[in-house]
C-alpha cells in the first residue's frame, strides 16, 4: 500500500512539474528574449529625420564592429528579432528600425512604398549610423533592404534578403497566396461588411487556421483571443495555455502597425517605381537569399515565395547565392534564431575583405 502511494505520489509530483513548466513557458517565452536583449545592451531610440519623419529603433553597444541595419516584415517590429540580437551583437553593431506604419515609427501612409521607405532608411544610415552597413531584411523589410543596396550601393557593404517574397507578390501571381487571400484581399472585404466592426475577430473568424485546427477547438482559441485584445489591446495576444507556435499566429495580428500598409499591398501602391527583376539585377554586392520551407494547400501557395522564385532571384544577383533553412515558418530569424545568426555571421566572415576596403 505504501509503495502504491509512494509512486502515485510520485507521478502526481511530475504531472504537476510538467504542467507547471508548460505554463511557465507560455507565459514567459516572450519576455525572456526580451530580457536578454535588454541585458545584452540594447536600448529603443528615436531619430527625427530632415522632412520631420520620426524613426523608431533599436541600437545595440557600439562596440566597433560593422555596423548591420535590420529592417522587419509587416506587421512586426524591431523587437521581433530579439532572439538574433544578442548573438548578432558580438560581431556586428546592430540597428534595427521600426517600420514606418509599425511600432512607435510614424504612420503615414505616403511613405507606404519601398521607394520612400528606402529613401529615409538610407538618410538614418547617413546621419546615425555614419558607414556602410550590412543590410538585412525579412519579408517585405527584404525587399526595401533590395531597393536600397541597388539605388544606393554606396551605403551597403553586403545584403542578406530573409524568405521575401519576389515574384509571388506580382499581378496575377499574388490571388493565390495566403498573404494575398487572408491577408490583403481579407482586410478589403471586412472594410465593405457591416457585421463585425473589429478586424482582428474578423480575420479569425475567416481565418486559415481554422479548418486546421477545426471549428470546436479555433472557436475556443478565437473567444479568447479577441477577450485578450480587447483588454490588452496594445500588446501582441498572448493566451498562456497555449504552446509559442500557436500563440504566433494571434502574436503577428496584433502588434501594433497601420492597416493601410497592407492597403498599399493591395492597390500595388507599395510597389511604385519596383520592377522586381530590375531591382535585383543593379544589386552589385554580396549577397544571400535565404528561403525557408515552401508549402502549398492545393493550388494556394503558403510560403513567401517558391523555389523556382528564389532561384530566380539568385540568377538575377551580381553576386548572389542560395540558403535554403528547414523551418515551414516565414520568420526564420524568429523560428531559427540559432541559423539564422549562423548565417549572418558566415556572411561576415566571407565578405570581410569587403568590408576591409571599404575602410580603406
């Protein structure tokens, strides 16, 4: 009898351990890289530009290295990275901006173009950074960070473009994406329906996911979603019972941006001046594109991008090459920080002498 209580007990002590620990992650998995960002010298700044544009950003210690700017997707901010930052800052001096229409930048749509976006990120590397950077870019950041290394190779030493998506994003091409379907095309039609006046609960309510995940279980995760938001509505939704992979999908909804950047998307307004072949081919420096997983759902495309895109893009570079990572993630910097810091630092290491003359 006592032993069968011993080892009762005993299993009762792991559950309770191991429950414990799967809510502590959930509930702390999103401040704990904060945290080291923060401990590893990163502090959020402000710079205001010569037409009165204000730049949000982080800037990590200026510890002599050369210097890298990241630019994030949409819907994100520059804290999305901070996985990546504290590795990346032992071999780089690390700036990442705030979009403008994201996080604490300025919201204003006539700089919702990679045109205009690139013309004052280039005028921040001018008067805060002061040198040629290396240049990263995920997603819609990737390729503002394209425009820039081809229309202004005098400020960028080396490109790494993250799992942006060229080609997919054109006319004809984009109507059977899932950026284009629950995303671009998706806000349109929750603008011309009168019967839900929140875009997030829409979105869920005609969400992907859900007949993934079917309609018992998304319905529970949306309640309580939207009941979050409409508390927190500030802060990225965030529900403790649930693992980081999920939580991603209400996390990337809900930071703070400007819908109408994704209205530039839709009425190809991003896109003036970008034709994407052109861009690619004046791009003269190093250069990598890196590609996560592609995935389809019959004939909608999940990814970013395709295979046959990214080589694409290669074929087009000067100076380009290929690395494919194994996530089915878009954000590899945020799935697979560890690689992705693996990548960035090779890349130093392989254009070093680049680097070296452009000192000289």
């Amino acid at each position: 009898m006592m032993k069968k209580k011993l080892f009762f007990g005993t299993v009762l002590v792991i559950l309770l351990f191991l429950i414990g620990s799967y809510f502590y992650t959930n509930l702390t998995y999103m401040e704990k890289p904060l945290k080291a960002m923060r401990d590893a010298g990163f502090t959020e700044k402000q710079v205001t530009l010569k037409d009165g544009t204000v730049l949000n950003y982080g800037e990590g210690p200026d510890n002599g290295k050369p210097p890298l700017l990241l630019i994030h997707g949409q819907g994100m901010t520059w804290e999305d990275y901070a996985k990546s930052l504290p590795a990346l800052s032992e071999r780089y001096h690390v700036f990442a901006v705030d979009c403008h229409g994201h996080g604490e930048s300025d919201w204003n749509p006539k700089k919702y173009s990679a045109k205009a976006m690139a013309a004052d990120f280039a005028e921040f590397i001018e008067t805060v950074i002061d040198d040629k950077v290396v240049l990263s870019g995920h997603s819609s950041g990737g390729m503002v960070a394209a425009w820039m290394a081809a229309h202004y190779p005098e400020l960028v030493t080396g490109l790494v473009i993250e799992d942006s998506p060229f080609f997919a994003t054109e006319p004809g091409r984009r109507e059977t994406t899932y950026a284009w379907v629950y995303g671009f095309q998706q806000y349109e039609d929750f603008k011309h329906q009168d019967e839900i006046d929140n875009y997030f609960e829409y979105s869920l309510k005609n969400s992907y996911w859900k007949k993934v995940f079917g309609d018992f279980l998304w319905n529970r995760f949306s309640r309580d979603a939207v009941a979050y938001h409409k508390k927190h509505p500030n802060e990225p939704v965030h529900l403790f019972y649930l693992p980081p992979p999920i939580n991603r999908i209400f996390e990337s909804e809900t930071y703070p941006h400007d819908r109408r950047f994704g209205e530039a998307f839709f009425d190809n307004s991003w896109f003036e001046d970008y034709e994407q072949s052109e861009v690619l081919e004046k791009i003269e420096c190093p250069t990598v594109f890196v590609k996560a997983q592609t995935h389809y759902d019959g004939d909608l495309l999940l990814a970013a991008l395709t295979d046959e895109d990214a080589d694409r893009v290669v074929r087009l570079l000067q100076n380009g090459k290929l690395v494919r990572v194994d996530t089915p993630g878009h954000d590899i910097h945020y799935d697979k920080p560890d690689e992705f810091t693996k990548i960035m630092i090779n890349f130093l290491e392989e254009i070093g002498d680049v680097i070296s003359s452009s000192l000289l």
